[in-house]
C-alpha cells in the first residue's frame, strides 16, 4: 500500500482524495494532507481520519507520514515542492502544468536526475482517454501519413467571473502566471506536443482580461509551424458558450478528426502527394473512406494516473506520463505567451530568460486580491472530454 501526502486540499485535491477514498485507486492510502486554509484541514480531517494533517506542504514533507506526494497547490509552488520532496526521498506526482517558466521547471528535472531511485509523475490525465490514445496509436504507425495541418478549437472551456473571484491567487500573474494557458490547456499543449511533436515557431495573439474582469489571457489564437513544414493553429478561450472541442489532424493518407469523444478517419485510397502528381484530372480528389474508428473505451482519468503512479513504485510499471515531459507543454505555453506579449515570431526552443524577465514585469504590477475560502464542484470539468 503506497503511503500518500496531499498537499492542498483546494477543488481538484477534492477529486483525487474521492476517487482514493471510494476504492478507485486500491493500493493507495492517504496518511497525510497540507493546505493552509483551516477550513480545509477541517475538511480533511473530516474525511480523512486516519491521515495526520499539516498547514504547511513543507512540514507534510518532512514529517515520514508518506513515501510519495501529491502537489496540488498554486503554480508557482509545483516546482519548489517537488525539488524538496525529492531531497527528502519521497516519490513525486505533480498536478499540471509543471510550472510557470520553463527555468523553474529546469531545475525540478535536474533534482529527479540526482534522484533515480525515485519516481517522478505528471497528471496528464488526458492521455489515459481512449481517443487519443488510438490517436497516439495511430499516428506512430504512420497510417495518415506524415503529417500535413492540424488545428485544435477548444473554446468549451467556459469560466464565470465568479470562478476567477473564487481565489486571490486565481487570474493573476504574480499568483497563477496565466490564465487560460496555464490552467485550463496544459492537457491539450501536452496533447498536442504528444501527437504531434513540438512546433519550431510559434505567432500568436493573446487577449487579456477580454471576456472577464482579469489581468490575464482568457482568448488566445496561435499559428504553429513543425520541423517538417506542417502547420497549425490552436484557439482556445474562456468565455465562449456552448463552445467547441474540435481536434483535426490531416496528414497525406487522411484526416483524423476527434469531436464529441468520437474519433474518425477520412482515410485516403491513395497518398495525396502521389494522387496530386499523377492524376489527370483538375479538381478531382483521390477516394476516400470514412471510417468511425473503434476504441477499447476505457478513460480512468486521474484514478488511472495515480494506479500507474502506485504500480510504477512498487512494480516498476510505466507511468501515464513521466514527470520530465512536463517542460514539453509548457515550452510550447511560454512561446505563445511570448510571441503574444512580443508581437514576434517565436522560435522554439524559447529565450527562456527573456520570458522571465518579461513575466517578472507583469508580476510586478500585478493585481492584489483579497483571499477567499471557496471550493468548487470540478467534476463536470473533466471526464470523457478533454478537461
């Protein structure tokens, strides 16, 4: 039985502490909780009896309650928290994004290389969702070929003003370093780095505080281009309703297209590149077949990351997504932050330190909110969709 410390009890560490108590990961137990509203310890001890209860992640870390722990705080504090953990011998899984800047989540990764005894997670809970792992499946087995465009509108993200009120590190630069970025599409980035690969230069436009009272982007458009001179574009929002969750990816054998979790395949008769050159027809397109393509159906969301995260401490098993495959998401994150704050073309990888100076300047001025104790239902934010 794998010993677990949460740290932060907030809305999503809700959903990790249900689906632990109610026998959805059996082989772990959590022994230890840290957040420092009261009212959350208060929560904690309510429902979890048994599991010794600290205001402060460091203090949680240090006490030997736990062989592994659950970051689920802040941004800013994923990096710091998990590079103590490490020094301190613990197993770390990481909620998302990894971090805010890519140097901060630089030095994470070079504590878990010292470390390798250690295992390192992510919650990319994305990846366990049967579409896009017969995506994944299918793009590494070449069947659209290489690939030629991809776009991704994700606009279902829909965000009220009463959810930013709902914390003051919500929103803000120098409390969460993004908005729309950096909380709700850490999973589609990594998603989209995952099938796809990294873009080599990124131009994009990013709103802030357009649809919302906030100082941060919550309407973002960017143009990518791939080493292989494929191109992209990936849109996404808060403050569109009903909204889209629309993912297209064309290659020369056909097009993959996942929408309302049903993945299809407009698959060609013949390559386009040979069709385009050997046909003697002007408008003519090559046939094509549109296939629903079948899954296994499975989508154990956070539950599965946490079992693979278990099975990999005590067995040895691979994990959903290791933890140095966060910096992948976020390079791709910072680059489009960085190209709408610039008005340039970005090219990846990024100056990292230029972001950062950029990124301070916004803190600087950032916005005071005064702290509030809410807690939100999360569970119709993820699932079968893309959340």
């Amino acid at each position: 039985m794998l010993k677990l410390g949460l740290i932060g009890a907030g809305n999503i560490g809700v959903t990790h502490v249900g689906n632990i108590t109610a026998g959805r990961c059996p082989d772990i137990q959590i022994t230890a909780v840290a957040d420092r509203r009261e009212s959350r310890r208060a929560w904690a001890r309510e429902q979890l009896p048994e599991a010794e209860i600290f205001c402060e992640g460091s203090e949680l870390i240090r006490s030997g309650k736990c062989d592994a722990v659950l970051i689920a705080v802040p941004h800013y504090q994923h990096p710091e928290l998990a590079i103590e953990a490490f020094r301190h011998g613990k197993h770390v899984m990481c909620e998302k994004p990894a971090g805010v800047y890519t140097l901060q989540v630089r030095e994470m990764i070079a504590e878990a290389d010292k470390h390798p005894e250690l295992v390192f997670g992510m919650m990319f809970n994305q990846r366990t969702n049967c579409v896009y792992r017969k995506m994944k499946e299918m793009l590494d087995a070449g069947e659209i070929g290489e690939i030629k465009r991809m776009s991704w509108l994700v606009t279902d993200w829909y965000r009220t003003q009463y959810y930013y009120d709902s914390g003051a590190w919500r929103a803000t630069w120098a409390g969460e370093g993004g908005g729309v970025l950096l909380n709700q599409c850490p999973h589609q980035l990594d998603l989209l780095q995952w099938l796809c690969g990294l873009p080599v230069r990124v131009h994009a436009f990013t709103h802030e505080g357009k649809w919302h009272d906030i100082e941060v982007e919550d309407d973002v458009t960017a143009y990518l281009e791939f080493s292989n001179g494929a191109t992209g574009v990936f849109i996404t929002t808060t403050g569109d309703a009903p909204g889209t969750n629309r993912l297209e990816i064309t290659g020369t054998k056909g097009k993959l297209v996942c929408e309302h979790d049903v993945l299809t395949f407009e698959k060609l008769a013949v390559s386009e590149r040979e069709w385009c050159l050997t046909c003697k027809e002007g408008f003519r397109k090559p046939d094509s077949e549109r296939i629903v393509v079948e899954t296994d159906g499975a989508n154990p969301q956070h539950a599965g990351v946490m079992n693979a995260f278990a099975a990999a401490i005590a067995e040895g098993r691979p994990l959903i997504a290791n933890g140095r495959e966060g910096i992948h998401g976020l390079m791709l994150s910072n680059a489009i932050h960085l190209s709408g704050w610039t008005g340039e073309t970005v090219t990846l990888p990024i100056d990292e330190e230029k972001f950062l100076r950029l990124l301070n300047e916004r803190c600087a001025t950032s916005r005071h909110k005064e702290e509030v104790d809410v807690v939100m239902d999360t569970s119709n934010s993820f699932g079968s969709r893309v959340k």
